[in-house]
C-alpha cells in the first residue's frame, strides 16, 4: 500500500467544453436538467449519406450516426489577448482548441493570474487524448493524391478517354481535393499533434513544469490524472493543468467502432435493459489541482478531493478488445487501498458504462 500523508489532492478550477454546453457551469445545468445531448451527425461535419448503412455487413460503412457532438463554441484567441494567429488557428483541431478553452476557464474559475498566483516554474500541463483528433486524416486524404489518382489511371475505362479529357479529369479532381483540405504548411504537422495540446497551454501560459499528453484510451482523463498527482505528491511541482480532450469523431472512428460491434445506433442506456453499444462524444473537461494542504493554507476554492486512484490491466484474455472483470476489480481495490480509506464509508458510486 502506498503512504497516503499527501494522497489529497484539491480540485481548485474547472473548465468545459461539452456537446450543448459553452462552459463547466452549463454543463452542470444540463446534467441537473436530465439534458439528453445525443443528436443524429450534421452536414457539416460528415455526411451520413455518404458513410452510413443500417446494415452492419455493409463495407466501410457505419450503422450509427449519432453522437454527442460539439457544434457551437466561441473560439476567439485574439479577443483573449492571446498569441496565435488566425493562419495557425485555421489548422488547428479541435483537441487543442478545445484544450486551451477548457484550460483557460479552469484557469479563470481558479483565479489566475488577477486573483491568485501560480509559480510557472512549478506549473505542470498533463492531458489526457486517445487517437488524436480528425485533421490528420484530412491532411493525409491530401497528400495521398497520387494514390487515387494513379488507381484512376490504371481503370481500363478511364485509359479509353482521349488524353486531353484524362488529364483534365485528374488536373480537376486534385483542385477539388485541394479545396476541400488545407494546403500543407509548416503550421499544419504541429496542429495536429496530440502532445502540442498540452504543449500549447504550456506556451500560452507560460508554464515550466512538465507537459505531455497521454493515452490510455477511455482512460486516458484518468490516465493523465495519475500521473498529474503522483507528480504532486513527490513535489516534482505544485500545480498542474490536467484532464480529458475527445475529438475523433470522423467518419473513420464510426465505421472502425461499427466492425468491432461497439456503437449503438438507437441511443445511451449504459444500464438499462436494451444497451446495444455505447455512444461517441466529444468535448474536454480540465481541472486545475494542487496539494491539499496547499489549497487551504492559500484559501483556494475546493471543488472536491482526490483520496485515491487506481489502475489495472487485464492480462491475459479473451481478446484485446474484451474487458476482465478481475482486472477491474483489481483497479477498485487499488484505488481504495491507496486511498487509506474503507469502502464502508462510500456513499455513492460512479460507473463508467459503455453499454457493450
């Protein structure tokens, strides 16, 4: 079992970005509410003539279109006095966009920089992020071009057509794909990146510490979260940035999780008799902890406390896709261990339920 003389940690900030919901305390409202956020996927996102089939035989084709999704933000870093331009803005996915946003709001909810201060020099950034978000895909349709274009070559068909119409055909369909997608730039690589989203509140912000994103897919918020208060609870720095950013809702995420037989296409009831799969969402949730004892000796506003956390992995088994109820167990139990606390004064639980 591990010491558990600094095992508290403070949660003294909050920040969201949520499907119907601009804010932390919007979201809030709408969990108070029973706000139900699962709507079918817009045009402007995908077209879900294009990709879906109810048939779950289809190929390369998704049987749900719906989804928790981000639709309305307000996006606006120069009005935030902060340095990223328009150009680089423009090529940046939703993971780092959302990031700084939620970043900024927990900042803000905490105080900094008017209120209360932080020693950058002792400030950490670690995110949690599974698969990077949907720009890398785009840019990589782009530059796989010659691909297409070489494969439409080669169709006997299109080997029938006079010269002049078979390269006006491919001259017109790279100008439509160049239209569609950005141009690659020297600001495309780091807008896409799933490190540079803690990498980019570290910048803005000015903070020393460690920053690096991790992933551990539906863990990865939890994932980042251990290793943010393992850090300070050996004093490798005081404060920490830390949560959870999703934004991998393409077409190619729902037709993957469709072959594996994970999605629901009817709707979320993790524990209601029905559950056919789980449903995608987006959006990123960030706290700002400290140590415990740091939090009240500065007089910080205390959301809740952090007494334990735990992890497992299955091991061996049915398949690397097949959850283990032992080795979920072993993560409860680990978590109350290292909590130094007893079950028997739990007075509610929480369940992360996927429906599969």
């Amino acid at each position: 079992m591990k010491k558990s003389e600094h095992k508290a940690v403070a949660i003294v900030g909050v920040g969201a970005v949520m499907p119907e919901a601009s804010g932390a305390k919007s979201f809030w409202q709408n969990i108070k509410d029973g706000k139900y956020s699962i709507t079918e996927v817009r045009k402007d996102r995908w077209n879900s003539d294009l990709y879906y089939d109810p048939d779950r035989k289809a190929p390369d084709k998704t049987y749900s279109k719906i989804g928790g999704w981000v639709h309305e933000f307000d996006w606006n870093p120069l009005k935030w006095k902060m340095p990223i331009p328009p150009k680089v803005g423009d090529v940046m996915d939703y993971t780092q966009k959302w990031a700084i946003m939620a970043a900024r709001e927990a900042l803000l909810d905490y105080g900094y920089p008017d209120q209360r201060k932080l020693d950058s020099e002792r400030t950490a950034v670690i995110m949690g992020n599974a698969m990077g978000g949907d720009l890398h895909l785009q840019s990589a349709a782009r530059i796989m071009f010659p691909e297409f274009a070489q494969e439409l070559l080669k169709a006997p068909t299109f080997a029938d057509l006079p010269d002049e119409v078979r390269r006006s055909i491919v001259t017109e369909f790279r100008g439509g794909i160049g239209q569609r997608w950005s141009p690659i730039t020297e600001d495309t690589m780091p807008g896409e990146l799933s490190n540079i989203i803690a990498g980019r509140i570290a910048a803005l912000y000015n903070f020393h510490g460690p920053n690096y994103t991790v992933d551990a897919a539906c863990a990865s918020a939890m994932a980042a979260m251990n290793s943010a208060i393992e850090g300070l609870e050996e004093y490798d720095f005081d404060a920490v940035i830390t949560g959870g950013i999703d934004a991998n809702m393409s077409p190619s995420s729902y037709i993957k999780f469709s072959k594996i037989g994970a999605l629901s296409a009817t709707g979320t009831r993790p524990y209601a008799e029905g559950a056919d799969g789980f449903v995608m969402g987006e959006g990123a949730a960030v706290f700002v902890l400290k140590r415990l004892e740091d939090a009240e000796r500065d007089g910080d506003n205390i959301y809740a406390v952090i007494r334990g956390l735990g992890g497992s992995s299955d091991g061996k088994g049915k398949g690397i896709t097949a959850p283990n109820p032992i080795g979920q167990e072993l993560a409860v139990e680990r978590a109350w261990k290292n909590a130094g606390a007893s079950p028997g004064t739990v007075s509610m639980i929480e369940g992360h339920g996927t429906s599969t």
